[in-house]
C-alpha cells in the first residue's frame, strides 16, 4: 500500500513580530510550529492560514491529519483538506488525494477518481502524479490497460529525476511492452534508476550486466550491482550476488561469503536464498 508522502514546501521561514494577520503568516508560524514539533499549534495556524484561503496550509493541514500529529488521525478530514488544495490548485493536494482514493483511505476505493487526480497533478509537473497514473494504465485501474501511455508517463517522471519512474520505464523496453524491446535502453533507464537510489534498478541493471542483455557481459560489474542492490535491502540482489560468490564469477569463489548472502536474502523471506543456503551445507561448503 501507498503512503501518504510528505511533500517539503519550501519557503523562508522568517521571525515574524507580533500576531499573525495574513494567510502567508500563519502558514510561516505553523512551519516554524510544525520544525520546533509542536504539531498541535502547527494544526491551529494551518487551519487559520487554510481558511483564510492559503493552499499550502489546507495541504499541511491534510499531512497532519493523515499522520496523526497534533490531531486525531482522520482520513476523512485529510481527504476534504487536500481537496480544498487541489481546487486551489496545489498540485501536492490532487497527488495525496489520488492516494487515498487509490487505498480507500477516507474515500470509498476509486481508481478513475485516483486517475483523474494524479493527471491533474501531473499536468501542473509533479513527477510522482505521472508516475502513479503510469502505474495505472500499466495495471488497467480506472483506466484502460494501456502500455505506450505508461510508458510516456514514466518517461515524464524519469525525466523529472524520479528514479521509479525511470525504472519502470526501463521494465518496459526490457520487455517490449509499449515499446520495442530495447535492452540498451532498459539498461540506461536501470542506471539512471540506481543512481538515484533505486534497489530495483541496481538490480536489473546487474542481470542485464551477469547476462550480456544491452551491454558486454561483465561478471565484475554484474557483482558491484548485485551489492548495491543488497546494500539497499533488496533479498534477490543479496541472492545474485551469493551465486557469484559460490560459482567465482566477477568475484574470487568464496563459499562463506556466498553463504552469508544467502542467510540476508533467505532472512528477507526470499526462498531461493533459503533453497542455495540449504545447497551449500548439503554439500558442506
């Protein structure tokens, strides 16, 4: 399940003298509220600034009634605080909308509705709207099942410098799905993907690398991006990296090794680690 994301809104915090009288003061002083965790009085001057008509106070609004600080947590209300945003049009707002649409939280589960909301925030540049409405043509939810629209949607992400985005663009020329097959290309978007930060794309990255898929096969490489992909928590790049250890491919043999990358990956729930585990202490290596 999708969690709400806490979107930063960037703006100088200044000392504010006296009392509050604009929308944009009270939004300052709940920012500085909301910093210094006072999440009660960050709730009562983001009210303050949000019927006063400011957005960006509705939205930070809805964000504390989501995660429960400083109120009770109430789906509900974040629901009505981040539709106020949107109609103002805060592109955050239509985006943690389509979310609770999409889960069912404070809204009856409604993928056309969660459609409607991330295009809307995708049309005003926020990368993750384009991303989830991507993900929705991928998986027809709201929408027709449609892989060259959810690969222009990736694409829009990716090129924002939204990691997922580029990922799932890269699954799709791996497998020519609204695209020609394309492992050259799956490879770029996976590195993009990694560099970013994305396990996943790490990972891929290294399966292309271990199988000469869209670039020269290169056990050393396939074997840095397996650990990468291990580093980052992912039980398949501690498995992968395991077998290269076992059979000494880009690394030197080391069984030891190979079985400590299977302990992580079978203690992440990954049944092949578990099965390669079991292999080694057969065989007792």
């Amino acid at each position: 399940m999708k969690k709400i994301i806490i979107i930063a809104i960037i703006a100088s915090i200044l000392t504010i003298s006296g009392f509050a009288k604009t929308a944009s003061d009270y939004f300052k002083q709940g920012v500085i509220a909301e910093v210094l965790s006072k999440y009660s009085l960050a709730a009562k001057l983001y009210k303050k600034a949000c019927d006063k008509g400011f957005a960006g106070g509705c939205y930070n609004l809805g964000l504390l009634y989501a995660h429960g600080r400083g109120v009770d947590r109430n789906y509900a209300m974040a629901a009505k605080l981040f539709k106020k945003a949107c109609d103002k049009g805060f592109a955050g707002g239509c985006y943690n909308l389509g979310l609770l649409y999409e889960n069912g939280q404070g809204v009856d589960r409604n993928y056309a509705m969660a459609a409607k909301l991330y295009k809307k925030a995708c049309d005003k540049g926020f990368a993750g709207g384009c991303y989830n409405l991507g993900v929705l043509y991928a998986h027809g939810r709201g929408v027709d099942r449609n892989y060259a629209m959810a690969a222009k949607l990736y694409k829009k992400a990716c090129d924002k410098g939204f990691a997922e985005g580029c990922y799932n663009l890269g699954l799709l020329y791996a497998h020519g799905r609204g695209v020609d097959r394309n492992y050259a290309m799956a490879a770029k978007l996976y590195k993009k993907a990694c560099d970013k930060g994305d396990a996943g794309g790490c990972y891929n990255l290294g399966l292309l690398y271990e199988n000469g898929q869209g670039v020269d096969r290169n056990y050393a490489m396939a074997a840095k991006l397996y650990k990468k992909a291990c580093d980052k928590g992912l039980a398949e790049g501690c498995n992968n990296l395991g077998v290269l250890y076992a059979h000494g491919r880009g690394v030197d043999r080391n069984y030891a090794m190979a079985a400590k990358l299977f302990k992580k990956a079978c203690d992440k729930g990954f049944a092949k680690g578990c099965y390669n585990l079991g292999v080694l202490h057969e065989y007792d290596r």
